[in-house]
C-alpha cells in the first residue's frame, strides 16, 4: 500500500488456491520493475530514499553501496502484516503466492477516477482462481509526474469481487489501490488493502512497462526481498507470455 496504514488485528486467512499447473512459455521475460534508485516512484510523503558508497575504488578493494529506504518505494509488495498486526510478515509469505499465472488487463480510468467491479469484469475477461492480475491503467507513463499521484482507485465493491474471483496477488501501476493521497478525509482506514490483504490477496503497486503483455495470459514471477518481519518488500516482477 505504501500509505502508511494503521495496523490492526483481523486476519482472515489465506485465500485457497487451485492446484498448480504446468506453463508452457511463448515469450521472452519482461522486466515489470521500476529500477531501484533514488528516482523511483514513492508517495510524496515518504522520504526520499538515500544511495551511496559505504566504501569505493580505488581507495578500497571493492565497490559497495549502501542504501536507506521506506520498503513501500517503487515497484514493491505488501505482505498482510502491513495492514494486520496478526497477519504474515514476509518469512512467512508462501512462495507460492508470489509466482505463477496471470493476466494483464487494460482499464482506461482517465486519472482520478474509481474503479468499479463492472470495470473489472469488462477488462478481465479470462481471469481465473489463483491469478495474479495486473491492471495496466496507463499511469505508469507518468510516474515521476505530479500527474502520477492524481491515479484511478479500486472501490471497496471492485476489492470484493477481486476476492470473490480468487485472485492471489493484485498488482497495480499506480502508487496505490485507494483513493489518491490528496482526496482522503479525516480517520482514512484503507479500506481497499482491509479487504484485500484481509483475506490474503497480496498487493503490489508501482509496476511500469506493461503495454506489450496487456490482453495477454502470462506467467508471473515476483522477486520480492524475503525481509524478516516485513510489511512490505522491494520486489523485480517479471512476467512473459504464456500459451492460453
């Protein structure tokens, strides 16, 4: 979520999930991925992250960088311990939440505009249980813009019928399923993660270069750092086409 929610108990569980099947490849691997650097996408309001050399050529026999950083930066995951203090933190994500098949849907929302489950079962025609669905609403080609933070948003209805159609991971192009940082009101207790990491479904925000997969069945491999306690983890998602 990366929006800083108050945590609190209530873990519903993991979702259940077909068993899984063989994939059969029909493309390259495509980096999903924003690169990790101080000019990733992060919300306004978290720090901006700090790289630098702990030690360096030629004064030192090697190059090593060292780094400081909110986790919910650029391209990254939400376990459920983000949003419940009783829900697994990253040591305890099964892998097989974070890979496997999936589906990338195109929603033209036009900016500040919420989502609705009509939307969804429109765009995602061939969604089936146990997929990752990744939403391409067209904001990745702003992030680093004002506009980046001006995005659609899933409304708690569209977040139930994400759970209700069993699908693992939500991952999105934009810095967050809710509403934009700049509409929320007063006791804002982000209903959108509540619903979703609630019952399991993992929520990964900030992906970029999703145009040549959109439409397409892909196999989905989510890369994210195995951070002992983590609500979040910096992720490299990677996704190809995959026969139908």
């Amino acid at each position: 979520m990366c929006d800083g929610a108050v945590l609190s108990d209530g873990w519903q569980g993991w979702l259940e999930l077909p068993a899984a099947r063989a994939l059969q490849a029909r493309g390259p691997w495509v980096d999903l991925s924003h690169p990790l650097g101080p000019d990733m996408p992060r919300q306004p309001f978290f720090p901006v992250p700090e790289f630098g050399h702990f030690r360096q050529r030629p004064g030192f026999p090697l190059n090593i960088t060292r780094m400081d950083m909110v986790v919910h930066l650029g391209t990254h995951v939400d376990s459920p311990r983000h949003r419940f203090n009783d829900g697994p933190a990253f040591e305890d994500v099964p892998l097989e939440r974070l890979w496997g098949p999936g589906l990338i849907c195109r929603i033209d929302a036009g900016g500040a505009h919420e989502i609705g489950p009509a939307q969804l079962e429109a765009a995602c025609a061939g969604l089936e249980p146990g997929d990752i669905l990744i939403l391409n609403t067209g904001m990745h080609h702003l992030a680093g813009s004002a506009a980046y933070q001006d995005h659609p948003w899933l409304s708690v209805a569209a977040a139930q019928w994400l759970v209700d159609h069993q699908v693992k991971m939500l991952a999105i192009d934009t810095p967050t399923p809710e509403m934009p940082h700049a509409q929320r009101g007063p006791g804002f207790d982000f209903p959108v993660h509540e619903r979703l990491l609630g019952h399991g479904v993992l929520v990964a925000e900030h992906l970029t270069n999703l145009d040549g997969l959109t439409g397409q069945r892909i196999e989905v491999l989510c890369n994210a750092l195995n951070i002992h306690g983590g609500d979040g983890a910096p992720t490299r998602i990677l996704a190809r086409r995959v026969a139908a």
